[in-house]
C-alpha cells in the first residue's frame, strides 16, 4: 500500500510540475528563448562523411547527378574550399555553421563570438567574410529590450560594428531576414544585410531609412579593414551601396557586374543587378503578395519604374525561396556560351517547388533575363550554401563538380553529365 502511495505522489508530483512548467513556459516567452538560443549555441555539430547513392536528374540539355559527402546536423552560414591544385578533399573544407562553430578538418570548435550572440528569433551567424586571413561574421545580437545586429572579429569576437536597435518587440523580429552574403570586388567587400521583420511594418521601413544599415547592400573598403584595430570595439565603416532590399540571400559578380537574389514576401523572390545607388523599392513596391489581408488591399504595388525604383531583372512568383547565388561553372558556360548565373533554393511551395537549383542566362549587357531553368532536386532538400574560396566564388573540382549545403542534410557534391 505504501508503495502505490509513493507512486501516486511521484506521478502527481511530475503532472504538476509539468504544469506549472506550462504555465511558466506561456508566461515568459522570452526567458524560454533565451534558454533555447544557449541550448542551441553550445549544441556541437554532429558529422560524418557519407557515401550516398548517386541521385540522377533529368534537365532540359543534361543530366544532374546528386550525391552526399558528409552528413551535418547544423544549417550552414559560410563554406570555404581555397585548394584549387589537387581533388577534392573533405578534410580540407571549412564549415562554418549557423549556430557559431568552424568545422576544420571534419572537427567542430566554438568560433570566438561575443556574449550579445543569440539564436533567438532564428538568429545565428549569417555570413563569414575573410580578409587577409582575418576573419569576420555578421551575426544577430541581443541585450535587455534590444535586437541588433553585429559585425565581429572571430580572432577575439569584438563587435567592430553594430546597428541600431530594432525598433519592435522582439516578437516581431525574424532572424531569417537578415541574409546574408557578400562578395569581393576590387578594393571592396559588399556585404548584404536584410530587413528582420516578421510582419513588421517598422522594420520593413528601415530598408527606405538612409540612416538605417538593414534592408540594404553595404560596401566596405579593404582599406577600413587594413586600419583598423580588431582587438578595440567598433572602427569599422559600412558605407551604404544600394538601399530597399527584404531579405537578400545571394551575392555574386561576373567581371564588374554584381548580383543579388532576395526573398520577397508570399511570391517575388529577385534577382537584382547591384548598381550604386539604386533603390530596390521594399517595402513600396514588390511582385509578391501581403502575409495579412488589410482593409488598404492584400497586394503591393508593383510598378517600380513610375516611381523611381529600380525593377528585378527577374521576378519568381510564386517563390521558391532562394538562397545562395554564384556565376555558373565552366560546364555550364561552356555549354550556354552567355552569361549565366547559378542559384539554389529552400522550401517554394504547391505551385512552384523550391529544393532546386536554377539557371538564369542573360543577354551580353547582362541586364535582361533570357532564360531561366529550375531542376527539382528532391522534396527532401533545402539548398542553403555553395562551397566558395574564401572570396565567395565558386568552387569546382578537377572534374567540374561543384558542392553545395543542405540544411541539417550536410554537403552534396552536383554533377553536370551527357550535355545534347
């Protein structure tokens, strides 16, 4: 009998305390983000190089051959290959993963990021650019009341940049939206920085905002980063390039062309050529579709031009969620003999499914769009990343392969095979 007491009290002891853990979780939303963003932050990523069975594809003119290398259980923000004189080798990639680590020679160890990094809200690290061998992350950053977001040093994870803070409740901002990627050019680094909005009309207005950082394309000059002194706080000067971006995933060039892909919201995701100055027009005018039904109409404008915004070269809708961006390889240009652009995607939707690779081919001037080809990969694939040089661009093996990310997949070698 005492037994079945003591269990009785055992069980009942847990169910309240289950419920009050309920009600505690309900009542202090923040605190229980703030746990999972530290759970998150110290979760060591877990890999393993794999031999999958190689997945072919049928596109229009050639075949696509998918296959897994290495099993990864983090969503990706950077990945560097720089050996460009013997094969592939998987002990030579440097990962550098969302949640704040550096996978090197198939190792995981914590990245020296500040206290302010967070996980909230879909944080994480964004984009790594390498100068010099010196490395630096765009990040979200969080303190009491605020959300920003951080350029830092991974040598001793000082803040050299910061903005303003965003002005909404926490609740309102989604990571996810802050991109980003970046290029080199020249003497420059563009660096792409979103809106991190989720349904917020005061976060979104910061893309039209000249003293705001997010929602645009910053440019840093080499010089800035050859001054500075990375082991003080701030120093570091972003100049704005282009303004009126959402959310833009993909940053590429071809010679002194630079390109961008952005998500759009409910439809409209874009590829844009970057050119100085120019206003992209979100949140004023976009081909997508508004989240929220409101009394002034459910669809943005979508005249840019009569209102001196610069259109999309391309505009995908419905969307499909696209991310990374990167010149074609030689396969393929050999093949296309046009400029050509390779992008990958994430989710999509019914209408028009992401999980994909595209192909945008241009005129000569590369300021029209007269093709673009989208091969479903697999419904099980959320294309996060190309594997670059530390420049961002394209890598590819002795054979022509290249590599790209999956999110909590890990990395797939793409082959381009039988060309018509």
């Amino acid at each position: 009998m005492k037994k079945n007491y003591f269990l009785l009290f055992i069980i009942l002891f847990w169910i309240l305390s289950l419920l009050l853990s309920t009600i505690w979780g309900y009542s202090n939303p923040e605190k229980i983000e703030i746990l999972k963003s530290f759970y998150k932050k110290n979760k060591k990523p877990d890999l393993e190089i794999i031999q999958s069975n190689v997945k072919k594809i049928i596109a229009n003119s050639f075949y696509v051959e998918l296959s897994q290398i290495i099993s990864l259980s983090e969503k990706t923000a950077f990945i560097v290959y720089e050996d460009n004189n013997s094969g592939f080798d998987e002990n030579k990639l440097q990962i550098y993963t969302q949640n704040g680590y550096l996978i090197k020679n198939l190792k995981p160890e914590k990245l020296k990021l500040p206290g302010v990094f967070t996980m909230q809200r879909n944080g994480g690290v964004k984009t790594i650019f390498i100068y010099k061998n010196n490395k630096f992350a765009l990040i979200s950053s969080s303190k009491i009341n605020c959300f920003y977001a951080s350029i830092v040093s991974l040598k001793n994870g000082n803040e050299l940049f910061k903005t303003k803070c965003l002005p909404e409740d926490k609740k309102n901002t989604d990571f996810n939206g802050l991109g980003s990627s970046n290029v080199h050019h020249n003497n420059y680094i563009y660096l792409s920085v979103g809106a991190p909005e989720q349904s917020s009309s005061k976060i979104s207005a910061l893309a039209q905002d000249i003293n705001s950082k997010f929602g645009k394309i910053l440019v840093i000059n080499k010089k800035n980063l050859d001054i500075i002194n990375i082991d003080q706080e701030n120093g570091l000067d972003l100049k704005i390039f282009t303004m009126g971006h959402r959310n833009p995933q993909g940053l590429t060039k071809i010679d002194d062309s630079i390109f961008s892909v952005e998500h759009g919201p409910l439809g409209g995701d874009e590829l844009n050529k970057i050119i100085k100055n120019k206003n992209y027009g979100w949140p004023a005018v976009s081909y997508g579709t508004k989240y929220l039904y409101d009394e002034k109409g459910k669809s943005y404008d979508i005249d840019h031009q009569s209102k001196g915004y610069e259109e999309p070269l391309f505009a995908l809708t419905p969307s499909v969620g696209i991310s990374a961006l990167n010149r074609c390889p030689l396969k393929l240009r050999n093949f296309y003999k046009k400029p050509c652009l390779i992008a990958l995607s994430l989710m999509g939707n019914n209408l028009r499914p992401g999980k994909s690779i595209i192909i945008f081919l241009l005129n000569k001037q590369m300021n029209k769009v007269h093709s673009v080809e989208q091969i479903f990969l697999g419904e099980e694939y959320r294309f996060r990343h190309f594997v670059t040089d530390s420049n961002n661009s394209l890598y590819e093996d002795e054979n022509g392969s290249i590599y790209v990310s999956a999110d909590q997949k890990g990395i797939y070698k793409i082959d381009f095979l039988n060309f018509r």
